[in-house]
C-alpha cells in the first residue's frame, strides 16, 4: 500500500473479524491534489442517521452473538466498520484497508491471509459493485444489506456475493403493476445514474412496456452532476406526466428533493423505491409540500427487542472510547474530534424504530455466524473447535447452505443468486391530525405468495398528491390520451408513444363495444350501427307502406281513380240509350271503363310489404289488365277505322270487323299477354329480396323481378299494343265526323306513350320505395290520362251541352249553331 492506510470509524478485535461499509456521512472533502506533499486523508461530513444506526446494530448483533451459549459459545467475534462517505474513492479505500488490515508481514511482504472472513455492506449497489469486484478473486464473501440491483444477481461475475434483501427485479416490476393497478398509463421516469438506478430503471422500462404502460421522459443524474439534475428538473417542470417513478438512490433524492422544494414543483404523485421512501430525513414541512402523498416500496418494519436502549446507552458506553477514557487512549491513536459529529445523537431514539434495513444487516450478522458455527463444528457443551483455520471460499459454501430464523420470527436462507425472498411494504406519505409525518402502510408485495395474491393496495387508505384524503376524488389522472369510450377506436398518433392516440369514431355499420378498442368490429349483413356505433342493431326494413305519407297519398289518386271511372260508368250506363254511348260500341267502353277501374285497383298490390304471392301478383295484374285495357282502346280505334270505310259506297266492312270480332280481337289480345305471364311465373316468377346493396343502412325490402326477360316481355307486348293503336289512331284523326273519338284515342296515347318512355329511366335510377313509387306513378298518370282523354269529352257532352247528344249532331248532318 502506498501511502497512510485507511483506519476503521469503529472496531475491535476479536477471534474472528467481520468487516464492514457503511456511508456513515454523506459528504466527502477531497484533499489537495497538488503533488507538492503528501497528500492528506479523505475527511467525511454530515452524518447520514440511517447507515449510523446500521452501523449499531451490526455490533448490537455482534454483541448479542457474543453473549449466545449455543451460537458460537467459545469464540468471540470481532469488527472492523469504515466510512465510505458516499463516494467512490473512499470506498475503494476501504476495501483496501479491510482486505489489508493495518499490518505488513515479516519483509513487507503480503501473508496471503485476510484479516476478514466476511464483509457487510455496502450500502449501495455500485459501492457493492466495486467491494464485489475487488474482493472476488480472493474468494471474501460479501453479504450486503440493501443493494438490490439486478447486476449483483450474476453469480458467474460475483460467485461469492450475497445479500439480505431482493433483487431489484421484483421492485422493478412491482413499481410497474402499481401504476398499472392505478391506472396511469402516462409517467416520467428518473433515476440515479448509477448501476443501482440504470438497472433498476431499465426493468422498470421493460415491464412498463409489456404491460402497455408509456414512459414520457426517462433521465438520470449523479450526486456530483449538478448541471444534469437542473435538466431533469426543467423536464419535468415541462411535461405533462403528473405520476413520477423515481428510481433514485438515498443521497440523489435528497438533491431532487431540494431542487423541487426551490422551484415549488408541486402536485406530482411520486412513484418511490425502497432506499429513500421511508427515510426520515427526507419527510418534513417543506419536502411535504412537494411529496406529500408520495407513494413507493419499502423493507418490512420489524421492531428487535433491545436495540432501541442499546443504541442510546450501552453503544455509547462501550463502544465509543472518547466518552470512557481520557485523553489519546483509541487503538489507532486517533482524536476525540473524529465522533464530535456523531456525539449529537447520543441521546436522539426517535429514528430507531423506523430504521427498516436494521434486520438485514441483523440477519446478515447472523448469517455469517451461523456458517462459520457449521465450520468450527460448534457445540453447545463442548464448544467450537480451535485452531482451524478458516479460509473465506469455505465461508461462502456454508452461507450457501445456512437456514434459520431469528428472534423475530424471520426465516432466513439464500436463493440461487445469493438473495433473499421479496418482500416489501407499499407506504404512503401521510400527515395525521396532530400534524405528524408518518409512513402509512396502504399494501404489500410478496413474491412468496402465488402470482395472483403477491401484490396488494388497499386505495381507500392512500392520500394522494397534495396530501388530502377525499377518498379516490383527488387520485391524480396521468394519462397522455383519455380513454377512447365505446364506438371510437384508437388511433396512434405518429411519432408518438403508443399511450398518445385520438379517439377516432367508428365508420358507419362498424362497432366498438368495449373502452379503448384497436379495431372497430363490422356488423353482420343484416345489421347495422346504432348511432352510438356501440351496439349492432337490424337494419331498417324499407318498403312503401299504407301508413306513410306517400303511400296515403298514392293510395288516394288509386281510389280517386277507381271512384272517377264508377262515377263515369254509371253517368254512361244512364245515357246508355243516347247517341253518344252507342256511337263507336257501348260495350267496348264499359269494358274499357272495367279495365281502368282494374288498372287503377292493380297499383295498390305495389303498396306493402312484399310477400311472394303480392309480387307475382303486383307484374302480373298490371300486364293483364293494361293489355286488356289497350286492347279495348285499339278495337274502338279498328271500330272507327271500319265505320268510315263502311260509308263508303260498295263496302262491307263492317261485317268482318262486328260486335264477335271486336270482343275476340280483346280477347285474343289479351291471352296474348296471359301467357307471357304464365311463362314468366313458371320459368323465373318474381320474388321479395332485401336489397342490401343500394343502402348500406337499410334493407330495401322489394320485389325482384326473377327473370328480368319476362318483365320487359310484359312491358314490350304493352308498349307494342301501344304503338300500334297510336297509329291507327293518327290516321284516323281527319275522318269528318262530327264527333271523332279517333283524336281523342291519338292523344290519350300521346300521353301513354310519353308516360311510360320516360318511366324507364326514372324506374332505373330511382333507390329502394322510390322505384314502386314511379311504377305506381306510371300506372296512375297513364290511367287518367287515358280515363280523361277518352271518356271527359262525352261526359261534357252529356252533362253540359245536352242538345249535342243527338244522332245528328254525333254523324256531322246538324250545322253548326250561329252566336
């Protein structure tokens, strides 16, 4: 060693040594590095009250130990605990010191025997990381009391370390199902930037994201790194995360602490581990105003029956040499000045209690007893045996092996990584009514217990940030994007995390029923989305129906027509003895007159729902009945054709074309079109469909025509009748009777005509109801057109101008009347 050797705080000798790291203050004074002298040792600051106090019932247990009749009853055991101040460097210093001692062999030379057969400590995990290191090629076990990182667990790298606490791994994933069981899916992330935080901090990262929490911020600082903790401050003053997780060692979070109080960082609900969520230093008015309501994992309080006294009287009264000799009488030759800082508490015992690392090192004490009593073969009558010698790898093969329990009921043992079983209490930041700052246990993690039973928080009993118990009113919401209510779906936003997302309703005849859906579900054919899009509901069925307004009103022209053509065929049956009726064959025009009342009848079978009897019906009766209807219109325009030609002199015409051949002619004409019919129903009659296609809504309920040939059959042989009957209407229009019937039947089927060309487009392009709507339209304007063209001309006549109803004036032999 060059230079001074590091002394231990506290020691004595013993049969057997323990060695120890403690950070007993927290604040390092580095000496001049000027390389003009020698330089100085280290000197250390500021007392840190927790590792003090683990310091003391290190060598209460010892002590406790010593006094045992059945635990190692002839050996006594000894100490040597340094101060690593927090740092690095110290540190190192210390382990040189332990692994060393303070004497050098015969020629300076090393006696390849280590003062120490075990060490306890450190209390961090990179200061365990450096002791571990240093200490394992020379086989010295290593037991420590709180460093948790997950690293310590590779026993390839550090064979012969162990430790009285848990990895980091199970508080790394039960930081991250408390947040998940609070429901926020939106968090910062700080940690110390040491192997202790980066590792703790980098599980916590992993399972947040399995379990579909977003981590807005993820930064780390060291305690020496000032200008980075101001960037973590500024980070955290400008997100939007109000849940932090602070994975942050005991002294950094005494900086954060600070810095957050300065810049009155308030209202977050900090998310804590286990090496300063309980610590008392760190809970007072003004840390309170910042964290109050904090949340976070900590060790098991267990309370050791004795320590309480032994740490204000018996310690200072044996331990400490400066209270019971006078003057320079210390082993190492040191001042008094050296405990002036730690003399304070003496007489200081509120702490103690709270101390929830005091029974790892207790069991960590007892653990190394235990396996060295296993190797001095000790027995309770006869005692240890003398004079073996103890090498440290065999200490590390009976720690292996030790199982026990301690006086408050603990059992102690070492997994395959060297760690004990996790167990943690959930604590909570609370102010009680008398104004005291207390740890409130809310739950526990348990990693013993079975999956579904080893985390547990009781909400009910939890103060949030802000330090106010309003039940769950006031439990902080952290969440980038609010949950996506049922009918929307979840949409990323880009370059975003998956927790950033907008809630994007579903399309139309699309569903989500559930909160924060990927996917929008389609609904079956038949169904369609109700207006929340939460739910698939049957679509509409849509018909033309007799209760609607366009039903009512087609309905309405259909009897008008009827009640028009009745009134019309009684008006006529009561002249039927005048010229005017018998004039070009009463009884065409009756039957005409049925036909219409017939035509005007068929379009109410177009109204309704459609069954399969109404729609073979619906084609069929409105083919039939126009044929017979145009039939009856062609013979009477035939009749007029051959009556003019029967004056002519020499012709007898009118014997081939006489009442028998009228009636065959209509007749004929109309078998014409019945067949067409039967062929059609037989072959490919019409039938109700529900028309899915033109509404994506609704369900057109209609009538498929089958086979669309039959249909245009129908409508061809009507429209064929049609054309021919304007025809002969149209040359018949000049003949010189007074009374000429043939302009009338000309342009009843101008009008019939013109109806029916301009149906077939309108029936094309028209959607769902609209399309039986045009077809009853047609029927009804080409009946009345009809009904009007024809018979209103001998109903004025009848009714209005009398006189002209004479045999005379119908046959042109009567002048004209002069005004």
């Amino acid at each position: 060693m060059m230079g001074d050797p590091k002394y231990p705080l506290i020691s004595k000798n013993g049969d057997i040594i323990i060695g120890a790291l403690f950070p007993v203050h927290s604040t390092e004074k580095l000496p001049s590095f000027k390389f003009t002298k020698k330089p100085q040792p280290l000197s250390c600051s500021s007392v840190n009250l927790r590792d003090f106090r683990l310091a003391q019932i290190m060598i209460f247990a010892i002590e406790e130990i010593n006094r045992s009749e059945s635990l190692l009853p002839n050996v006594s055991i000894g100490y040597r605990i340094y101060d690593t101040c927090g740092s690095r460097l110290s540190t190192m210093s210390a382990i040189m010191g332990l692994m060393n001692g303070q004497e050098f062999g015969a020629e300076d030379r090393c006696t390849a025997q280590t003062p120490v057969h075990a060490i306890i400590g450190d209390s961090e995990s990179t200061a365990t990381v450096i002791l571990s290191r240093t200490t394992g090629p020379f086989k010295i076990p290593v037991i420590s009391h709180s460093a948790s990182c997950e690293c310590l667990g590779n026993r390839k790298e550090y064979p012969s370390f162990f430790r009285t606490t848990a990895s980091d791994y199970h508080q790394s994933r039960a930081l991250a199902y408390i947040v998940k069981d609070l429901g926020w899916s939106w968090v910062g992330a700080v940690n110390s930037d040491n192997d202790y935080g980066n590792y703790g901090m980098a599980i916590f990262l992993k399972i947040a994201q399995e379990e579909g929490i977003c981590v807005e911020y993820s930064v780390k600082f060291y305690r020496t790194e000032t200008e980075k903790l101001q960037k973590v401050i500024d980070t955290i003053k400008k997100s939007t995360a109000k849940v932090i997780v602070a994975f942050v060692s005991f002294l950094e979070m005494g900086l954060l602490i600070d810095q957050l109080s300065i810049q009155n960082i308030t209202g977050l609900q900090m998310i804590g581990v286990k090496s300063w969520i309980t610590s008392e230093n760190y809970i007072t008015p003004d840390s309170f105003r910042v964290l109050g309501g904090s949340l976070g994992f900590a060790m098991r309080k267990i309370y050791i029956e004795g320590f309480s006294d032994y740490a204000t009287k018996a310690f200072w009264e044996t331990t400490l040499p400066c209270l019971h000799t006078e003057g320079n009488s210390s082993q190492y030759a040191f001042s008094c000045r050296r405990y002036e800082d730690l003399f304070v508490l003496k007489n200081y015992n509120e702490d103690v209690t709270e101390h929830r690392y005091s029974a790892n090192v207790y069991e960590a004490v007892y653990a190394v007893a235990y396996s060295l009593h296993s190797l001095l073969k000790c027995k309770e009558q006869d005692g240890c045996k003398k004079g073996l010698t103890i090498q440290p790898q065999q200490v590390v093969e009976a720690l292996k092996r030790v199982n026990f329990t301690v006086k408050f009921g603990d059992h102690v043992w070492f997994d395959s990584t060297g760690a004990t079983v996790a167990q943690y209490e959930v604590v909570n930041w609370q102010q009680n009514s008398d104004g005291l700052f207390q740890f409130k246990p809310v739950g526990y993690y348990d990693a013993s217990l079975p999956p579904d039973q080893r985390f547990v928080l009781n909400t009910e009993h939890i103060i949030w940030a802000g330090g106010k118990l309003v039940n769950n009113l006031l439990k902080p919401r952290s969440v980038c994007s609010e949950r996506c209510p049922p009918g929307t779906r979840k949409a990323t936003q880009k370059g975003r995390p998956v927790c950033c997302y907008d809630c994007i309703p579903c399309a139309d005849g699309e569903i989500s029923n559930e909160t924060d859906s990927n996917n929008c579900k389609q609904c079956p054919q038949e169904y369609w989305s109700n207006g929340e899009k939460n739910k698939c509901v049957l679509k509409a069925v849509e018909f033309l129906s007799f209760t609607e307004v366009m039903g009512i009103v087609l309905v309405f022209f259909s009897l008008f027509g009827v009640g028009l053509t009745v009134l019309v065929a009684i008006l006529f049956y009561s002249k039927k003895d005048t010229p005017i009726v018998k004039a070009n064959n009463s009884e065409l025009s009756f039957l005409l007159l049925f036909s219409l009342t017939l035509c005007f009848l068929c379009s109410l079978t177009f109204i309704g729902r459609p069954t399969e009897w109404s729609c073979m019906l619906r084609h069929t009766a409105f083919g039939i009945t126009f044929v017979l209807c145009i039939s009856c219109v062609l013979g009477k325009t035939i009749v007029v054709l051959m009556a003019f030609n029967a004056t002519l002199p020499g012709s007898d015409v009118m014997k081939w074309f006489g009442p028998a051949q009228q009636r065959l002619s209509v007749l004929t004409f109309t078998l014409i079109q019945v067949l067409i019919c039967v062929l059609w129903l037989t072959t490919s009659p019409p039938f109700p469909y529900k028309n899915m296609k033109y509404y994506k809504e609704k369900i057109i309920l209609e009538c498929s025509l089958g086979s669309t040939i039959g249909f245009w059959a129908v409508l061809g042989y009507i429209g064929l009748l049609a054309v021919l009957c304007f025809i002969l209407a149209f040359l018949a229009r000049t003949l010189p009777d007074n009374f000429n019937e043939a302009k009338f039947i000309t342009f009843s089927m101008i009008i019939f005509c013109a109806v029916w060309i301009t149906f077939i487009p309108a029936y094309v392009s028209s959607p769902g109801k609209f399309t039986v709507a045009v077809e009853i339209f047609a029927i009804l304007a080409s009946s009345i057109g009809l009904l009007f063209c024809i018979f209103a001309p001998k109903c004025y006549i009848m009714l209005c101008k009398p006189e002209q109803n004479t045999k005379q004036h119908v046959m042109g032999k009567t002048p004209p009347i002069e005004n």
